[in-house]
C-alpha cells in the first residue's frame, strides 16, 4: 500500500461496502462500493438512506478494505446513490486499478463528462446504465431536469467505446406502460445498441422515496417488441 499515499481527509462519501458478491458483476467476484447521494429522486428508489443520507465511511476505510481482499476478489462495482457525483472518482479509480482490480460503473448517465474522462483512461472495465424513461417522461420519473439529454450523451460515449456496458430501466406501471418501453426499445434500436434491455420489476419494500406500493395496473410483458433482446429481471 505505500505506493497509494491514503487520504487523510476526515470526509466519507461511502455509505457501505457489500464485502461480496456474484450477481451485481457479470462473470466476476466482486464486492460493492454504496457512494452517498444522488442528484435523482425516483419514486421507486428503495435507497432513500444512500440516496439523501450522509456517508459513513471514507475513501482510506475503502482502501484498507480493498487491500484485504486482494488476489480474493475480481472486480469493485461502484454504485450508490450516484457514484459520479464523487469529486475523486477519477482518482480513486485509478487507485483501485492500481491494485489490480476491475471496475463496474453503476449510473445514472447524468454525467457525461465523468464517463468520457473514465473511459478515455480505461477507468472502467464494465458500465451498467439506466435508462428512466421516454424523453417525454423522463423528468416525470427521474426528477432531474435535462436528465434525458445527458442520458443521451452518456449512451453514445460508452456505446463508443470498446467496454462492455448494459441498459436496464426500472418497471412500475404507474409510471411507465408498455407502450413507453417500446418507445424506449425502438430508441436503442436506432442508436446502435447491440446489448440485452433489461427490465428489472418494481420491488416492494417498506421505505421508497415516492412510498409507492405494488401497481394495480397490469403490464403485459407479450406486448413488447422484438426488435431488440430484452430481458425480464424479477418478473
């Protein structure tokens, strides 16, 4: 570790670290790195802690924990919350590149120029993006104004570029109909997309940050395209 000079700095934008895990990095061992806040308010975020909370650990709690798991572990995803909102991100990833581990990007694409400076130095090994909805109903959905454009801008640089990246988007059918991931699917289509869309169902817990509960609305899913793979997560 003496090549990597810690921060000293008392600041913690971790919220947590999942010490483990197989199904959040195709392929890989890796653990999960929760950056605290997000500049997004989906209703359907089960996250409201990570999401508008303070963070409990610091980037030198991280390190140490990384240098444990060294030669254990494949790759660190980096997750939240919204890990592109972290000042240092382009710095701590190349201190855990350093160490030998492969990057996941978890994002919201709300920041195209973070994504273009990882990608340019071969940051990240993987990206998993959402797509939150159709241009008409992104701000509805995501909160966020101009989402959809940076979103776009985000699509284009990793679908670019030589890393392997996949597009989900989250199902409510309160929020989004089968006619919209249509839209969303013939989008994708257009832009070159040659990935599976995944549709990851709406899970029920007790805190979200719109308090939804289950829709009552049916989303069909033999009504959606063929033009483009799409995958059915929790369904």
């Amino acid at each position: 570790m003496n090549d990597l000079r810690l921060p000293t700095s008392d600041f913690r934008p971790v919220y947590d670290i999942t010490k483990f895990t197989m199904l959040d990095y195709p392929d890989e061992l890796a653990c999960i790195i929760w950056f605290s806040g997000c500049n997004m308010r989906c209703p359907y975020c089960y996250n409201p802690a990570i999401v508008s909370g303070k963070g409990y650990q610091s980037e030198a709690d991280v390190f140490e924990f990384l240098e444990s798991r060294r030669m254990k572990l494949d790759g660190v995803v980096l997750s939240g919350g919204e890990a592109t909102l972290y000042p240092q991100l382009i710095e701590f990833c190349r201190k855990v590149k350093a160490m030998g581990f492969l990057i996941k990007l978890d994002t919201n694409g709300s920041k195209p120029k973070v994504i273009e400076q990882l990608l340019n130095e071969n940051l990240i090994d993987y990206a998993a993006m959402d797509f939150k909805a159709t241009k008409e109903k992104y701000e509805a959905v995501s909160k966020l104004k101009n989402g959809f454009d940076n979103f776009c801008e985000s699509f284009d640089l990793l679908n670019s570029s030589n890393i392997k990246f996949e597009i989900r988007t989250t199902i409510h059918a309160d929020l989004l109909n089968e006619a919209d991931i249509n839209e969303m699917a013939t989008f994708l289509k257009e832009k070159g997309y040659q990935g599976t869309f995944y549709l990851q169902h709406f899970l029920e817990t007790e805190t979200n940050i719109g308090d939804l509960k289950n829709s009552e609305l049916h989303f069909d899913t033999d009504k959606l395209t063929k033009e483009i793979p799409i995958e059915l997560r929790n369904f």
